[in-house]
C-alpha cells in the first residue's frame, strides 16, 4: 500500500532548510532595496534642486552665482516644511569619529521627507568630503552668506572646473542632502540633545560599494549635480535603470 503524505520528520527537515535559505537571502534583498532607494532618493534631491534654480533664474533673475545665501535662495522655491540656522538646536551629531562637539551646520527639510544641509566651516564640518577638491568649495559663515576664509565667495559659480565657460569667478559651493530626512542611518539618535551622546555621521564607502542615506551635492552657477564617486555612481547607476 503506497504510503500518503509526508512523515514529521520530513516537514521539519523541509521548515529546516526554507529557514536556512530565508536567514541567507532575506537581509540581502533588504540590504538590496534600501540600496535603490537611497540612489533614487539622491536622483530627486538632485532634481528638486535644479527645479529650485530654474525658478529662481527664470522668475527672479537670480543665479546661485548673482546670490551670496544659498541658505535662502534655494528655499525660496522649494516646498520646505521647516529650516533651522543651528543643527544643534534640533540634534547633536559629532563632525567625525573624534570629535566630541556637535555638527552646528544649518538645513532644511523639505515635505517629500528630505534634508539639505549646508555646511558651517572648515572646522565644524557636519559632513565629509572623501575626494581633495582641486578647486576652492565655498562654505557658509555664520551670516548665512559663503566663505574661504576672510575674503568671501558671494555665491555658487564653476571657477577651478572644467566647464567654466563663462569665466565665472567663484568657486562651487557644496550641500548634503540626507535623502530619508532624520530617520537612520543618518542621524544615528534624533534624540541626542548633548555632547555626551552625539555620534558621527554613517557615510557612504568612497567609492559607492556600499551607500547610506547622505550624499553631497555641488551647486554651481548653474546647477546642481552629484559630487564625488559615491554620489555620481548613484546618481548615474539610477538613471541607467530607468
């Protein structure tokens, strides 16, 4: 008499193995899908971006070049849910894995969940720059208004880079966009209010192998577009997709 079915030790083994195989794969298409949604995330913070510019040049006749507060200017004609001057008085971060202080860059949150933030100073850095920039990257000072140092950039052109065809006289300025807004990886504790729990920022690997939600964006004269491997990586291997 054929025997019908399967015996308990026949349905274990089978529940043994779809475990084992689930424990291998599921953290992989995990990882895989928050991958993609992070270049997806950096492709339309680059074109919120370039939306903004295009109305401030077309409706208000400014260039980010003609505008020394990028802070503002990029406000102006994005759909933003809230700004702050001091990322301290929301949440302390630290600058890198020895710094005790907290990252006193300014931001803006946007309503489609994403944070722009621009840097302070040299010297209080909220985030990092993996490639040594040939050209001087111009950085907010505490009026709100851009700086090297004493003598002041006013405004975002393309002066050190290679289409410089307009003979602008300005050097780029920088950003970071945080394309998941305040949720992990980046910040790490929302709630940290002190220096004693203030923890670095989680950055992407140099070369783009593996991403977090924070990448660097340049603003130029013109445009805005993604600075570094990691960024250009995910910007361009998001569009290759499409």
């Amino acid at each position: 008499m054929k025997r019908k079915g399967f015996t308990l030790a026949e349905v274990l083994i089978t529940l043994a193995i779809i475990g084992v195989v689930a424990a291998l794969t599921i953290p992989s298409v995990i990882s895989n899908s928050q991958q993609q949604e992070f270049k997806t995330g950096l492709r339309k913070a680059v074109s919120v971006l370039n939306s903004a510019i295009t109305m401030n040049m077309a409706l208000d006749g400014e260039s980010p070049y003609d505008n020394a507060n990028l802070f503002g200017y990029l406000q102006r004609h994005m759909s933003v849910m809230k700004s702050v001057t001091n990322m301290r008085y929301l949440y302390y971060s630290s600058n890198d894995s020895t710094s005790s202080g907290g990252a006193d860059n300014s931001a803006f949150y946007t309503t489609d969940g994403m944070r722009f933030e621009l840097r302070a100073n040299d010297s209080n850095m909220g985030f990092k720059l993996y490639e040594t920039p040939s050209i001087s990257i111009c950085t907010r000072g505490v009026s709100g208004s851009y700086n090297i140092g004493s003598n002041g950039c006013g405004g975002c052109g393309s002066l050190g880079m290679n289409n410089n065809v307009d003979g602008t006289t300005k050097p780029p300025c920088l950003i970071m966009v945080d394309v998941n807004g305040d949720r992990k990886p980046n910040p790490d504790n929302v709630n940290c209010k002190t220096q004693s729990c203030a923890k670095p920022y989680k950055y992407s690997d140099p070369m783009g192998l593996k991403l977090t939600d924070m990448f660097t964006i340049m603003i130029t004269d013109k445009q805005a577009i993604p600075y570094g491997v990691a960024a250009q990586k995910a910007m361009y291997q998001a569009q290759g997709k499409k």
